[in-house]
C-alpha cells in the first residue's frame, strides 16, 4: 500500500508539471506570435469590402480627363462704346466656391486623394493664386497709363506662402519689404529723370451769347440813344505732348458781332483767328529714351508679373507637397500608434492570466498597465496632429469654409514618393538648368536692365533746358455792308467779302499772317539736387548684381557638400570636419 501510493503521489507531480510546462509554452508561442504578426486596425463595418489604398492610390494614378475651370487671366474689360472711357471699368469678382474635383473625390464619407489630387485642388482653390491673377490686369492697365504720359505704379508681385506645417512654422513672404532708412523712409531712385507730361490730347470747346442794351445820353458817338448790341463767339482749342516732347497747341476763334449803330460800314461784323504754337525741347526732356521710360518699366513689370505668377506657382506646389507629406506622416503615425496600443493591451491580458497562474510578479502587470496608458497618450497625440494636419491641407485646398468638408477625415492615397528624376545629374548640371529655367533668376536680371536704364535717363537730368518756339496765327474778316450806314460814301465803301466761308478761307490763305520764332535757355549753377539722384541712382547698379553674387556663393556652398572646409577652433584644439550647408530633410 505505502508503495502504491508513493507511486501514486509520483504520477500526480508528474502531471502537473506535464501541464504547466504545456501552459507555459502556449503562453510563450502565443506572446512570439502577437509580437511577429501585429492585428490589424479595426475597421467599420461596411456592407461590402472597400478597396485597398494600394487600388485606390493605382485607380487614381490613372489619368483623367481635364475639366475647365474658367479662364487662367483675368482680362481687362474692353468696350467699342465711345462713352466707357467716361464710364467706371467693372472687374470680375473673384470665385469664392470651391471646385467640383473637390467632391469628386469624396468617397465613403473621406477625403481620398493623392498627391496629384492635391497639387490640381491646390492650383484651382488656392485663394493666393486667385488674387494673384488680378496682377495682370493691373499691370496692363499700368501700361496703358504710361502709354498716356503717366508714372508707373508698379505691381506688386511678393511671393506669398500662407501654408503652414505641422511644426508650427508660419508662412510668410518670400519678398523683401520696405526698411525705413536713418530719419525717414528709404525711397527708390527708379522712374527719376526729366518730367514727362501727358500725352493725352486735350480738346476745349467754349461758346457764348451776349445781348446787351445800352442808353447813350451822347448821341454823336454811336448815333442812336439805345445802343443794342448781339455777339456771338465760338472758342476752340486742341493741345497735345508728344513723346519727342514736343508741345503742340491748336487754337480757333470765330466772332460774330451786330449793333444798330449807323457808324458802321459792315454789319453785322464776323472775324476769326487760327494760332499754332509749338515748342521742343533740345537737351532736357528731349528724346524718347527719356519720355518714354516709364513705358520701358511698365513692360518689364509686365514681364516680372508673368515670372512672379510662375514663383508663385512654384511655391504653392512646393506648399501643398510638403503638407502632403507632413499628412502622409502623421497618418501613419495613427496606425503605428493604433497597432502599439494594441500590443499593449494584448501584453496585458496575457500577463494578467500568467498572474493568476503565479507565474510572473504583479510589479509586471503594474509596468504592462503604465504602458498601456502611455500608448494611449501616444495616440491620442499622433491623433491630434492628424486632425491638424488635415485642417491645414483642406484650408490650401478650399476656397470657402464648407461643413460638410470641415468634419470628414483626408486620407492619403500615395505613401511613398516616387524616384528623384534629378538624381543621377551633378550639382553643376542642377545649378545651371537653374540658372536658365527658375523664374526668380530672369526676375533679378530684369530688374538688373531697369536699373542700368534707369541711371541714363537720370543723367539726363542734369543737361540745362534748351527750348525752341514757333507761333503762327491767320486772320479772317467778313461781313455784309450795313445798309443804315450814315457816313459818306467813301467810309460806306468795303472790298470784304460778306459771307462766312469766303472769311474762313481768308483766315488760312496767308492773307493776313503773323509768324515768330524764339529759343529759352536756362540752367542752375548748382544742380545739387539731380546730382545727389544721380549719385544715389548709380549704388543699385551695384547692388542688383548681388543675387548673382549670391548664386555664385549658393554654386561654391553646394559645390563644398563634396569637399567639407576644415575649420579649427583654438589653436591645440581638435579640428572637425563642419560642411557649410546642412542637406536638406527629404520627405517620403
């Protein structure tokens, strides 16, 4: 009996640990299985299976057809009414409603699209590249101004960037703003030069009627006691600048004048008068170069408007791509968190059986729950900057604020980036595929030949003002013989013609001329004024070469990226190696 139950008691121990080594392995194969093969993120529950983001990312990698969006420029409004120059011009207002791509893409109550998706909604909502279109209308209507003799008044092309990054980075312009100088605000030299008058042609038409009744107590000297009088009087003028600078000014005068006096031999009188007066200028103010300067700036405005437009372009895809990114980033951020919490919780629930088996200490239960809640904070972070991230990209990709874009989530259909065509090219062949193609570039040039420009129609400021005058005037008398004429009749007698038109031709038939000539010259001893412009003209000549300079320094910088410059610190010091520029962070 003792024997069989100490065999007994032999198979019972034997048993038990048959079973706790079985549990121990179970628990061991189900914590390696849940550590290679993460469970994946809950999905809702739909009636039908939806498409992986792999078949979506390939469906809208495809190529769809292009839907017109309205007009690229905005064209200033032209009229054959011969009263619209009179009349206020009307502008197109700008479209605040978003486009139809937009809820295109919304599927299954989110936001799917690509990186295609973004760029084609970013160039058709952007509210930065809608305002911008506005420039080139200005800028043709500032041509226009200068092709009448006006200043121009300049565009502002400022390239903005308004997106801002899931870092917190705000945007800002790329352009430089106005500095005030020591005492004042620093101005520009640009424009300066002769004046240049308007070349708009001025016509004036003026006319009156006068009737007047005058008692005369001395009889002798109209020969009637009520001296009546009828005028008529008819004024025109026509003056005009040219762009040469020279002045024209046309003028024409008809009189017609009735009374009752018998002391007249014509009555009623007519007489007219026609006078051209001329004047050029030789030395200052002379030529188109200096008149027409302001046109040569307003068609380089034109032309850095068009350039500004392409910058801003380029900054709005440059804008969009990197919160794609950024979205890309924080949304795999979600399922990497989510998958974590997960691991946690799991961990959790498998070392809470393994402590009621009193196989591992509580302290580990304690350190499972602590990073449960810690993966929860996690989450609900990468959460956050989620929801930030698609708030930022769906302001760049929205005209207007719309609820029922508002709440939906975006999701990204590309994950990785495609391959950098520019990667097997040379930092040289980049800079000067650069150097020909980048808008900003051929913007410094252009205002480069402003400058240069500029400072010759400044020196012509300081030439002395030479002027050349010309007057001619003709006149012209007619009327019919007064048939109440009391004086004798040699007095009574007249050879002019009686009719209006046989006095018009007499005013134009060199009949009765006057003519003159005369020349003006006139200068200051001391020109202080167009020589200190003329000394403040010639430092942006200089300074407009510095951003070639700068590309010159940006060339030697990139060019270092190979070869970095040794830079000591102190002398007996360790030497390290410090590149010049830091690459800048790809983003996949």
């Amino acid at each position: 009996m003792r024997g069989f139950s100490g065999a007994g008691i032999l198979v019972q121990k034997s048993l038990a640990v048959v079973c706790t080594t079985a549990i121990l392995a179970s628990t061991t194969f189900a914590q390696a299985n849940s550590t290679n093969t993460l469970p994946p993120a809950p999905a809702a529950p739909q009636q039908s299976p939806p498409p992986t983001i792999a078949q979506q990312a390939q469906a809208a990698a495809q190529p769809q057809p292009v839907v017109y969006q309205g007009p690229f420029h905005i064209e200033m409004p032209h009229s054959h009414n011969p009263l619209a120059p009179y009349m206020p011009s009307t502008v197109p207002e700008l479209n605040l409603q978003n486009s139809q791509r937009l809820f295109d893409l919304i599927r299954d109550g989110k936001l799917q699209i690509s990186l295609r998706d973004a760029i084609a909604l970013a160039l058709e909502n952007n509210l930065t590249l809608a305002s911008f279109r506005y420039n080139f209308p200005i800028a043709q209507a500032d041509l226009q101004r200068t092709k009448a003799g006006g200043n121009a008044n300049g565009v502002n092309t400022g390239v903005v960037s308004t997106t801002q990054s899931a870092s917190g980075g705000g945007g800002g312009s790329a352009a430089s703003s106005a500095t005030a100088g020591n005492g004042g605000l620093v101005t520009s030299t640009l424009g300066a030069g002769a004046a240049v008058q308007s070349w708009d042609p001025y016509l004036i038409f003026s006319g009156f009627v006068q009737h007047t009744v005058t008692p005369e107590p001395n009889v002798v000297q109209v020969g009637t006691e009520l001296y009546k009088v009828n005028n008529i009087e008819v004024q025109s003028q026509y003056q005009q600048y040219f762009p040469f600078g020279t002045y024209l000014q046309v003028n024409y005068t008809g009189f017609r004048a009735a009374n009752n006096s018998p002391y007249f031999a014509i009555n009623p009188q007519l007489s007219s008068n026609f006078q051209v007066q001329l004047s050029q200028p030789l030395l200052y103010g002379f030529g188109l170069a200096s008149n027409e300067r302001f046109i040569h700036i307003a068609k380089r405005n034109l032309q850095g408007t068009d350039l500004a437009f392409q910058q801003q372009v380029i900054a709005t895809v440059t804008d969009i791509e990197n919160l794609y990114w950024d979205l890309v980033n924080a949304y795999q951020d979600v399922q990497v968190k989510t998958r974590s919490l997960e691991y946690a919780n799991q961990t959790l629930t498998d070392d809470q059986k393994q402590l009621e088996l009193q196989n591992i200490p509580a302290m580990q239960v304690m350190k499972d729950q602590s990073a449960v809640a810690t993966s929860e904070g996690d989450l609900t972070i990468a959460k956050a900057t989620l929801r930030h991230n698609e708030l930022v990209i769906k302001n760049d990709l929205t005209r207007t604020d719309d609820p029922s874009i508002d709440e939906i989530p975006v999701i990204p259909l590309d994950l990785q980036g495609g391959p950098d065509p520019n990667e097997s090219k040379s930092i040289t062949q980049l800079i000067d595929e650069a150097m020909k193609n980048r808008p900003e570039v051929a913007i410094f040039r252009n205002a480069a030949e402003v400058q240069r420009q500029s400072l010759k129609d400044i020196n012509s400021e300081l030439l002395p003002q030479l002027y050349l005058y010309g007057y001619y005037g003709g006149t012209g008398a007619a009327g019919p013989k007064n048939p109440n004429c009391s004086l004798g009749p040699e007095q009574c007698a007249t050879s002019l013609p009686s009719d209006f038109a046989s006095m018009f031709v007499n005013t134009f038939n060199y009949s009765a001329i006057s003519k003159s000539t005369s020349a003006t010259v006139s200068s200051k001893p001391t020109s202080s004024a167009p020589c200190s412009r003329t000394a403040r003209a010639r430092s942006p000549k200089c300074s407009s070469r510095r951003p070639f300079a700068s590309t010159s320094a940006t060339h030697s910088s990139l060019s270092c990226r190979r070869k970095p410059a040794w830079r000591p610190r102190k002398k007996h010091a360790i030497s390290r190696r410090t590149p010049l520029i830091s690459p800048r962070r790809s983003k996949t």
